[in-house]
C-alpha cells in the first residue's frame, strides 16, 4: 500500500507540475511585471491567496506580513507575477497531494466499512455460530534478519506493551512457548508499547530506548476482515519503527519492529467489536470527507482570479471550456 501511495504521489507531483502553463496562460498579465492593485483588488477577503502572497514575500524578503500589510504598503508590487504563479501552483500541489492522500484512504476506509456490514449481518443471521473462544488478543514479534539494524550491536533489545491501563507485559518471539495477550475491553482503545535495552558493553540494566503508542482500531481494521465471520480469524502483521530517543543514543537510525496480532473471540462479543469498530470507522469516513472539501476550497480560492481555470476535486487543473467541450462530446457520442 505505501509503493502505491508514493507512485500515485509521483504521478500526480508531475501531473500538476504541468499545469504551470496553463496557469500562466490564464493570469491575464505579462509574467515578467509586478503585481498591481487591479488584479488584487479581485482577491476576495477572505481568500487563502492573502497567505500565498504572504509566503511568497516571507520567502523574498524574511518577514511574513499580514493581509493588511500587503495592501496598505502594496508589498504586492514587490513580487512578478511570474512568481507569484509559481506560489499559486505550490500551493495547489500542496493541497492537491493531500486530496489525493485522503481520496486513497477513504477507499480503505469506505471498503472497510461495507465488509464489516457483510460480517455483521452474517453472523447475526446465522444463529448457531458460537466460536467456543476466549476473548484475547496475542501480540508477538518476528526474528527475520533483515529487521536488524545498528542497534543490535549496542544493546540487548525488550519489547514491552500495554493495553490501555491493563498490566504491561512482555512481548515474546513468535513460536516461543510463552505468550503476549490481553482481553479486549469496552474501555479498550490504545497499544503502549515500550521498547527498553540494555548496553552490550557493560550494561547492568534495561532502560527504555522509545516509547509508542498505537490505535487499537488500527490493528482491529488490520485482520483481514471477511476472516471475522469465520472460526479462526487471519492474523495480522504491523510494522512498527522506533529510534533510540535515550540521551546517549549510540545509533538515531529506524529500526523495525515487525508485530504479529493473533485475535480470538466468542461469536457475540466478535457483533459488539465490529460494530464498535464500524461507527468509528464511519466517523473516521466522514472527518476524511470534511478535510477533502476544506482543501478543496483553499484550491477553490487560488485559482479563483484566474480566467476560466477550474479544479475538479482529486483529478486535475482545467480550461473551464475544455471541461465542457468533454462532456459536450461525450454527450454526442451516446445521443
């Protein structure tokens, strides 16, 4: 998932950094004059480019000034409008990358959401499931070589976790005979995982290196979820990266835990979790859907003094006019 994520960033960086022209084409002045008070005073009050403007002086001249600043002392007159272009398309990407990063996740999200409806309602329909188990989540971690790093030249490593305010415990290898596990709780909500190491060289005691807490829902979502109507559910493994943060710190590279998540469950209580974990996950939808219309709008604002540009929320920067020749055009090919 983070190789699509970085290729569909890769694409989109380069995609929008081709509509520098069509910016330029549509500002309506030589590139190469300052900005005047005609073109500013198209620039509504609250609009974001009083910030693009703002970044841009703070990048010329090492003071940030206020919207007030700008028109009073026409800074404005201080930055091309060449410049002033290239700002405007920074900052689109800026927003624009983001959209695109919320658009990924809200699949995930949306996803989620429709199959842990389907479990739901398959395990309420079908009253004889039951699933004779104990209500435990086991956490261990894995040996693979390629998770050493640095660090294990200078310390003797411990991985300790907690769930919420139950007893914090140890984590152990995977295929070991002593096990990690916990119950989960209605209170249940966050993982406090604790990394500690002991110096090789003469250590007399482990001491914590870091300390990372991570969302239970993240592990829950993680399982593969049509597994939740059946007896066994898949594992999960997680990665999780941690950096020495003592204050002797002998290697501040990353270094991997990778976590295996092991959950057993009786059929009513697997109802209650799922449908826990299907409201947050609908609250979570809804706060993606809140922050892609905000930057939206900040988009919104930029291109708004530029002739006939127009965003098309997660796609692109277009001609007004090309947009409608499109759907004229598709129009004409189903009619």
């Amino acid at each position: 998932m983070e190789e699509l994520r970085k290729s569909i960033i890769k694409q989109e960086e380069e995609k929008m950094n081709n509509k520098l022209t069509l910016l330029e084409q549509s500002v309506g002045y030589p590139l190469n004059e300052y900005m005047n008070q005609e073109f500013i005073n198209k620039i509504p009050e609250d609009s974001f480019l009083w910030q693009v403007l703002s970044n841009k002086y703070l990048v010329m001249k090492g003071e940030k000034p206020s919207k007030q600043d700008i028109r009073e002392h026409k800074l404005y007159e201080e930055i091309t409008f060449h410049d002033f272009v290239n700002e405007c398309l920074q900052a689109i990407m800026f927003f624009h990358l983001i959209i695109m990063d919320f658009k990924l996740n809200l699949r995930i999200i949306t996803d989620s959401i429709q199959t842990l409806q389907q479990q739901i309602q398959i395990l309420k329909e079908y009253q004889q499931i039951k699933f004779d188990q104990p209500n435990r989540l086991s956490i261990s971690y894995t040996r693979h070589k390629s998770l050493k790093t640095e660090i294990f030249r200078y310390y003797k490593i411990k991985y300790k976790v907690a769930m919420n305010q139950q007893e914090q415990k140890s984590i152990y290898s995977y295929g070991d005979d002593l096990t990690c596990s916990f119950p989960i709780l209605p209170e249940s909500n966050t993982l406090h995982f604790t990394i500690l190491g002991k110096r090789i060289d003469g250590g007399d005691k482990f001491e914590i290196l870091s300390k990372i807490d991570m969302g239970l829902d993240e592990v829950l979502v993680s399982f593969d979820l049509k597994t939740y109507s059946k007896e066994q559910i898949k594992p999960c493994i997680l990665t999780l990266d941690y950096r020495d943060e003592s204050q002797d710190a002998q290697y501040d590279g990353p270094n991997p835990i990778e976590l295996r998540f092991q959950l057993q469950m009786p059929c009513e209580q697997r109802i209650q979790l799922m449908e826990g974990l299907l409201e947050r996950q609908k609250k979570v939808e809804d706060q993606y859907r809140e922050q892609m219309q905000l930057k939206n709008n900040s988009i919104q604002q930029i291109i708004e003094p530029f002739d006939d540009i127009i965003y098309i929320q997660g796609e692109d920067l277009k001609h007004r006019n090309s947009t409608e020749d499109r759907e004229f055009c598709s129009a004409c090919i189903i009619f």
